[in-house]
C-alpha cells in the first residue's frame, strides 16, 4: 500500500480531476508516492507524470520556521529526510505506470531540476509542490512553472499555511494565476474554497 505524509489527499483528487490537454503533470517532493499516484489515476490527457525527489537522506531546510518545529520522534529543529530505500520501493510500487510510459522519476533536487536542459523545455499543465516548505524555495519553484505553463494550468500548493503563501498568490497573479474556487461542496453543501492545508491556482485562457 503506497502511503503519504500529509492529509488533504481528497481535495489533490479532486483537483487534479483535469484535463492537461497533451501537456505535462509533475509533483516536487513524490517521497512515497501517494501525491504521484493519486494525480495520475485522476488527471486527463497528460503527456507524462515526473516525480521530482533526490531522495539520499539529503538534510535541508524543510520551511521557514524550522528551528521552533518539532517532527515525530526527532529533536526540535530536526527534519526529517528521505533514504535512497524509499526510492526503490517507489520505483517497485510504480512500476505498472513506468511500464506504461505514465511516469518517470528525476532523482534530483528541484534546483537541480530546474536548471536541467532535460526539463527546461516541457510545458507544465498541472503540479504539485510538496518538496521544500520555505517561501523562497516554493516561490522560485512557482515562478519557474509559471514560465512553462500551459493555457489551462492548475498548481497545488501543500502545507501552505508554513510559508507566505499570500506572496506566491500576488505573483503569480502577474502570470494569471488565481485560487480555484469551485472545487467541491462538503457534508453540509458548503463550497470548498481551500483546504486547512493544501490550496489550488488556476490559469485558464478563456
């Protein structure tokens, strides 16, 4: 059973109920990959799923307030990382949708990713980001998708309540950007605008 580290995964799956019209779908931070999976068993007519992760137990700097954070079974300040262990049973877990040409791993930072020729040239329809949680480092990986973005393009952002998450909505309004506001009605017929956790952008042509 592939499993996550993070709640919310309804409001992904509903999200990510969209059409990428050819483009690319990607998730940076794929760690066991139920964020990877859920996108790809939901999202229409993308060209191809990648997983952004370095995995390597890499030590670095989770979100902006790490030092007064506590994880689970760690001293304050003491993030967790994310071993080489974990990649092959990802890869193990994935291998229906390598097989079918659905998804593909960069095993690599996103910095890495970034400045990668591979992937500096592909149009983007669809991302999550759930790899590092500090304002610079989500709104550098934001601003770069923005760039590469398709017509109709939604982005999810994960644990946006740990970064300045009202900064990365005003720029990317400079690209088109705005919250997704009709997402899904709850148990009492309440429109869901964002979850406590997770929020979506949306750019659309027309």
């Amino acid at each position: 059973m592939i499993k996550g580290d993070s709640v919310e995964y309804d409001l992904l799956q509903a999200w990510a109920n969209f059409d990428c019209d050819g483009y690319y779908s990607c998730e940076i931070g794929v760690r066991s990959g139920l964020g990877s999976k859920i996108i790809m068993d939901n999202i229409k007519n993308n060209y191809m799923h990648i997983g952004v992760d370095p995995y390597g137990d890499l030590v670095y700097q989770h979100c902006d307030d790490q030092a007064d954070r506590k994880w689970k079974g760690l001293e304050r300040g003491v993030a967790p990382t994310y071993s080489d262990e974990l990649r092959d049973q990802l890869l193990k877990d994935f291998k229906w949708y390598i097989d079918h040409g659905k998804f593909t791993l960069a095993n690599m930072t996103d910095t890495l990713f970034m400045t990668s020729p591979r992937y500096n040239e592909i149009i983007y329809a669809f991302v999550h980001f759930d790899g590092p949680h500090t304002t610079r480092d989500v709104l550098t990986e934001a601003v770069w998708f923005a760039n590469r973005s398709a017509p109709n393009t939604r982005f999810v952002f994960d644990d946006y309540p740990t970064y300045d998450m009202k900064l990365i909505v005003d720029v990317l309004k400079k690209f088109g950007f705005s919250v997704l506001k009709t997402v899904s009605i709850d148990e009492k017929g309440k429109q869901i605008i964002r979850g406590e956790n997770k929020l979506c952008l949306e750019k659309r042509s027309t």
